[in-house]
C-alpha cells in the first residue's frame, strides 16, 4: 500500500449524459466527448489546468488517424500544450486502467494531480475499406506514375468500397459477448426470471437516484441533455418478460435487449490528486483509491467470467470479505454476467469462495443495464458515482467489478 502522503485521492468526476447510439449525440466523435468532459471537470474542480500534470486518457473503437488521441483531445479542450497525455485502450476496463494507471504515479511521488478516464462514440465507429479494398488503396498511395495508379484502381470493384459492418465479436473465438454470456448462462443454470429482476432493480434505481438528483449531479449536460437517455423507471417484470431472446433464438435463449446493456454514446473524466496535494488545494477526497487486481483468463472458460479470479484475489490480499464494503458496484454488461460473477464468488469457481453477496449493497444508484455502456467511460463513471455515493453517506470502503472482453477483468477498492 501507499505511504498516506502518497495515496490517491478521488476529488472530482464528471460525465456527459449516457445517451443509446444512434440518438441524441450521434453527431460527436468520441474525442469531442471527451473534451466536453475534460472541460467540465476542470471547470468544476477550480483546478488551475497548468498545474495538472497528466491527462491519461481511454477510447476501444480506436481512430487509426489519431493515434494518441489524448493528446488531441488536451488540445482541443484550450489546456496547456504542456500538459502530458497518454492514451491507454484495454476493452471495457479501459477507464480502470487508466485511474490506475493515475493512482501508480501518484503512488510513486511522480505525480500530484492527475486526470483521467475515458469516452465513447459507438454511433461514430471509424469504418474501414474491405481487407482487397484496403490492399488496393494502399498500392495506389505508393505508386511513381498517373499510369501505375489507374492500374491499380481499375481493379477495384464496387464491393470493394463498403466498410465491414461494425460488431463485437471476439477475434479470438469468432461469437459476440452475448453469445459467450449466453453459453456462460446455461452453464451456470442462471435463469431468465433471475436475469430480468436484475435488469428491474438496475432501472428502478437509476431512476431513483435520477429523481433526486444522485445522478444528474455527475453529469454536464450536453445538447440541453442533463440525464441519462436509457434509464426506464416505468418498466416491470412484466415488460420485460415479453422481451425476445437477442443472442440465441433457438427456443433456449436467456438474454435480451432488456437485460442487457446497449451501444452507448458517452465519456466521463475523474480528477485525483495526492493526499497533500489535495490538502493544499483545501479539497475534501470523496474517497482514496486502496487498492486494484487485474486478471485474465481463457475465452473459452467464459469470455466474462475474469472478475471471479480478480475479485477473490483483491480480497484475498487485502485480507478482506464482501462485508466488510458498504457498496459494491458490479458493471452490468448483462444481467447474467452480474449473476454468474455472483456465483462463482459465492460457490468458488477458479478461485475459492469468498462470501456471500449482499445483493442491497450491489448497484445502488442502477448498473451499465440501466444507464448504458459507453466501453471506455464506464469505469469513470462507476469511480465517480461510488466515491460520492461513499462521502454522503460516510461509507468506509466500496467495491468495483468491472469484466472486459478479451476474458479480462479489473477489481478496484475505494475507501474513506
């Protein structure tokens, strides 16, 4: 652990509303969300930005045009050129990875305020030219002479032209999340009926917290929006019941658009600083950083079930069980995910058992289901609602789970 003039300290986070793709944000690139964020945040903290002293950055759908898109972003949000940025991807622990990436420097003495976190256009994916497309342009772009260039175009053909439909699917597998959360499902016997009280419980609390403010107090409005656009606090069982399974429709299929999160638009910023640092700015920690597990784990053993090896782990050397957090936030790719990470805590499964899961404590302020999943800026978001979640109520420790794909998974301790 840190010395306590080293520990890294949770002083503000804001996001932009979560809004599905395809809507009311569909016209920004992920980097101009980001700057909407970084902006808002250092506006909001009354940081003088020249004496931030990194910027480290998340995105999954990657831009090939800007390689360093966090420097690009600095840029465009009016900060000093001096300022450091660093651009981190790694799936949907993106956001995690680059708040830890923060916490070491900060550790270390490197660093005394740091932001970081991560963003999201899935309504703006960069699309490219077929893989002969691709080979052809590329001999065109090379070619010495007006003549070699029409040789190499007059071999193009008009399919040639369309980009490759976006999708997640493994590389490594071939099948998309759903249809490895679905395998993972009838395996671990996770039911429907359970999967839908999830998604019912998600909803009904970020409407909770939406209405009285919890929420939409994190969140710089964007195009007149000040709340998340995915949150249903009308919906029930009932409702969801009706849904048909998306990612197996043989008749044994589980999940659906309902209990599963959507394609998201959205980035979120956090601010931290070293506890001195923070003490000289007079600003009161909405909580530290403790500690963080990473793990990884075969695809074929369940493409989301890396938080049963990160989580036992984390506890284990923190010497720790599920009772001793006040919250515990569990990111919510699928309902059924939540509940089979549950229960391979619970019964054991690569690691041993580490307790029961006191499901009250779990999500408190609604899960990705409800709110959306923006890859990279989940992990802002879930810190930022934490923390504060923990200051209001003066809770003394909190939880984060969050899986990837890729069979990865970052486990994270907030404390007070």
């Amino acid at each position: 652990m840190a010395d306590k003039g080293s520990r890294a300290a949770i002083v503000e986070g804001v996001r932009t509303p979560f809004m599905k793709a395809g809507t009311a944000l569909t016209e920004y690139s992920f980097q101009q969300l980001g700057v909407h964020a970084l902006k808002a945040l250092v506006d909001r903290s009354g940081v003088d930005p020249a004496t931030v002293d990194e910027f480290i950055y998340s995105t999954v759908l990657l831009d090939s045009r800007t390689p360093n898109w966090a420097r690009e972003i600095v840029f465009a949000a009016g900060m000093p050129k001096t300022l450091y940025a660093e651009s981190v991807s790694n799936n949907c622990i993106s956001g995690l990875v680059a708040i830890a990436g923060s916490t070491r420097r900060i550790n270390l003495g490197q660093s005394h305020c740091s932001i970081a976190g991560g963003s999201e256009s899935m309504s703006k994916p960069t699309l490219l030219y077929s893989e002969r497309g691709s080979d052809v342009f590329l001999k065109v772009s090379r070619a010495r002479s007006m003549g070699e260039r029409l040789s190499h175009l007059l071999k193009l053909r008009p399919g040639d032209l369309l980009p490759p439909t976006p999708a997640v699917t493994e590389p490594s597998t071939g099948l998309t999340m759903g249809q490895h959360m679905e395998i993972t499902a009838k395996e671990l016997g996770i039911s429907r009926e359970a999967q839908d009280e999830i998604a019912l419980a998600s909803h009904k609390n970020a409407f909770a917290a939406t209405e009285d403010g919890r929420l939409t107090a994190e969140i710089a409005p964007l195009e007149g929006i000040d709340r998340d656009g995915l949150v249903r606090g009308d919906t029930s069982i009932e409702k969801l019941a009706k849904l048909k399974p998306v990612f197996d429709r043989s008749g044994s299929g589980t999940l659906t658009a309902g209990n599963s999160s959507a394609l998201t638009d959205g980035a979120s910023a956090v601010m931290l600083m070293s506890e001195s640092r923070a003490a000289k700015e007079g600003k009161e920690p909405l909580a530290f950083v403790g500690d963080f597990e990473f793990s990884a784990i075969d695809p074929n053993e369940g493409l989301l079930m890396a938080p049963a090896v990160a989580v036992p782990r984390l506890l284990a050397r923190n010497n720790l069980t599920f009772d001793d957090f006040d919250y515990i936030e569990i990111h919510e790719a699928f309902a059924a995910q939540l509940l089979a990470n549950i229960k391979a805590w619970e019964e054991g499964w690569k690691e041993p058992a580490v307790g029961k899961v006191d499901l009250s404590k779990v999500n408190v302020m609604g899960g990705s289901v409800a709110l959306g999943h923006p890859f990279a800026a989940t992990g802002g978001r879930i810190v930022t609602s934490l923390a504060n979640q923990m200051k209001r109520s003066g809770a003394k420790r909190g939880l984060i789970s969050i899986c990837a794909a890729g069979a990865m998974a970052c486990a994270m301790i907030l404390e007070r």
